[in-house]
C-alpha cells in the first residue's frame, strides 16, 4: 500500500514538472501531494492574472494548462484577477512605469477572460476571485503593516528596479507596493500553490515569505517558461502584434501557426500541447508544424474543425486557391475619390495594417497583392471597377466590393 501511494507521488510529480523551469522546493511539493491522498483535501493552486488586456492568447494558456493539470489530478485552482493591482501596473519586466488603467478599462477586460477561461479550466474546480475584494476594505493601517514587511534594499535586489535605479530612471511607491500586494494575495487565499512564468520569480517569492511572516506553511512556487510569438524572438504579446488568441477564427489561428520558426515549434509542442515530443524526430518540420496547428485547433474548436481547416489550409496554400469564407468589404461612394481609394488607406480600412507605415512596410516588403499581381508601389490608387481580391500576407484575405 506505501509503495502504490509513492508510486501515485511520482506520476504526479512527472506530470507536474512538464514544462516547468523551477519547483521551490520539491520536497514541500512532494509533501503537499502526499497529504493530499493521506487526508483528501485538495490543494489550493493559485495563478494570477492582472486584466491589462482584453484577449487571452496563448501565451496565457501555458499557465492554463498547468492549471488544468492540477484539476485533472484532484485539485482546487483559483484564477485570481488582479482588478485591483492592474490599476497600478506589474512592473515584471519594465524599463518604465506602466499607464494605469482605469476602473472601466479594467471591468471590460475581466469580463472576457470570465468568457475565455472555461475554454481550458473545468468550470467545476475553479473559483474565480478578485484581490479587490480585500484591497478596497483595507484601511491605511493594514497597508503599513503590509508594507512593513519588506525592505525597499530587498526590493532593489530585483533586476528591474536596480537597473532602472542605476540609469536613474523614476520607480513609484505603488510599484514597490506591487510585488508586496502580489504576495499577500497567497496569504489571504492560503495557497498551497502558485504558478507564474519566470519573470514572476520574484513576485512569487515574495508570497512564500509573507506567508511564513503571517504564521502560515509557504507556498510552493513553480516557475514555467515564457513562450515567445509568432516572431521566434519577443515574448507573445498583442502590443508586439505577434500573438495568437485563443478566440481568434480557427482559419487566422491555424494560418499563424504555421508561421512559425521552425526552431521553436518543440517549444510550443511542449507548452500548448500533451502530444509526445519524440513525434518530432521522425518528421518533416512542415508536417509537424501542420500537426500541431491542428491539434492547437482542435483543442479550442472541436476534432470536425480542425481537420476541415487544415483542409482549407493545403488548398488556400499550396494550391494557391481563395478561401472559400472570404470576407467581403464593401465600400461607399464617399470612400472613394474618382472611384478609386489609396491602397494604405484601404488596408487600414479592413484593419489589415494597424498604421500607414505598417501598410507601407508591408507593402515595400511585397506582401500585398491585387488580384494575384504583386503591389510595389504605396502610393497606388487602386480603382474599383469590379471586384477584387486583396491579400496582405500570407493569411489575410478580403474581396473588395462597391456598394450599389
């Protein structure tokens, strides 16, 4: 019986440390686990989210899955959104001090991700909470006890403080305040776990020492790594336009990933995926990338979808075909001048270029066409006479129509 118990520990803890870069500590986790099956009381698995963003893309959804994982073996996840903290901004990471966002800026974005999450997490095992419950009761007391907990020298052993410290860039008091909150988040909720990605280390442990400081057992962390975008290079962010949401169309979600670099795709294997990893030795990368934008596909929008969209995909492709739910865009008399319009104003008018110079870029770079001709010049008055076929990349389509 204490050898089938071990046994049960360590599959968990094989499949816990997928993906992860660092566990503090594994014993305690071990420990953790262990008590769980001695006593039946599922661990508390915390992972925070500031709503500084409307969409989640899948650079959130490593953490997600993580957190689907702990349910899937027996425990309790909270997706704390951090509705209070967003409006001071995590400063992970930052070079400067955020903007804050406002009361409604915030309110708009938490009611997406309420939408998103339960595309991942079992609705059953997840509670949602939010640290404005606490913090708008905290009197002024409370925040200076909190605050003396720490030291403003420990705070500057982060790396982002001190070399903004040293080229004299401002730090507020409210992003020193920051990881404190971030801390005492754990200890109101008890957690057993928290989960973050590796520029959340210090944060994290934060929350160990302020449990221990407020009498209770600390934390276990367990760091994951950050996934980079479509890029190769930068972290997936919308601000650096090279993320893939999670509610993008199926059409948008497998096109970008297939554009991937080769050389991050175990990465994204690894992280979005339960698929073996020594799938990939024995195939093309071109196959194993098609494979994994399938699977990506089918785990948000069902087995039927995916195959049907890998299936528009070789034809739209590599039969250089049309797709066949193309969007139409029809344009009013008063858009047009003469009949005609200029080429970066309709791209911006289709949101395929989010600024004249994108459209430009794009455009010098020879990723637009017009009817299968290749445009070159930015300049370009394009006269609608009939309808045509713009392409800006390789996944953005549109036909373009004249209103009667």
């Amino acid at each position: 019986m204490k050898k089938s118990l071990e046994e049960k520990i360590e599959k968990d803890l094989e499949l816990i440390q997928r993906g992860t870069v660092e566990i503090i500590s594994l014993e305690e986790l071990r420990e953790k686990i262990k008590n769980f099956y001695e006593k039946g009381i599922p661990l508390k698995v915390k992972a925070g989210f500031d709503p500084s963003a409307p969409d989640i893309h899948l650079g959130h959804t490593v953490l997600l899955r993580k957190m689907r994982m702990f349910q899937d073996l027996g425990h309790t996840v909270y997706f704390l959104i951090g509705d209070f903290t967003a409006r001071i901004g995590d400063p992970s990471g930052r070079s400067t001090t955020r903007r804050p966002l406002t009361h409604e800026e915030v309110k708009k974005n938490v009611l997406t991700y309420e939408k998103q999450i339960y595309k991942i997490l079992d609705k059953e095992k997840t509670k949602i909470v939010y640290n404005s419950s606490w913090y708008g009761k905290m009197k002024f007391e409370e925040i200076l006890d909190l605050a003396s907990h720490y030291t403003v020298a420990r705070l500057l052993e982060r790396d982002d403080f001190l070399k903004r410290y040293k080229e004299n860039k401002p730090i507020t008091l409210l992003e020193f305040l920051y990881p404190l909150m971030q801390g005492y988040d754990s200890v109101v909720l008890d957690a057993d776990i928290e989960l973050g990605g590796t520029d959340q280390k210090f944060n994290l442990l934060v929350g160990r020492e302020l449990m221990r400081d407020y009498g209770k057992a600390p934390q276990v962390i367990i760091t994951l790594p950050l996934l980079e975008g479509t890029d190769g290079k930068e972290k997936m962010s919308k601000s650096l336009n090279n993320y893939i949401g999670i509610d993008e169309a199926p059409e948008a979600m497998f096109g970008k990933i297939m554009s991937i670099p080769d050389e991050i795709m175990p990465k994204y294997y690894e992280l979005l995926t339960n698929l073996p990893l020594d799938i990939l030795k024995n195939k093309h990368p071109r196959e194993a990338k098609f494979n994994l934008a399938e699977e990506i596909v089918r785990q948000y929008y069902g087995e039927e979808k995916a195959k049907k969209t890998g299936q528009e995909f070789e034809r739209v492709f590599k039969e250089k075909e049309v797709p066949e739910n193309i969007i139409e865009f029809k344009l009013s008399p008063s858009e047009l001048k003469e009949r005609r319009i200029w080429i970066v104003k309709l791209m911006r008018l289709l949101n395929f270029a989010s600024s004249n110079a994108e459209a430009r870029r794009l455009i010098e770079q020879g990723g637009v066409t017009l009817d299968g001709e290749k445009i070159t010049d930015p300049n370009l008055e394009v006269e609608i006479k009939k309808p045509l076929i713009l392409k800006v990349g390789k996944f953005k389509f549109a036909k373009i129509l004249l209103k009667d």
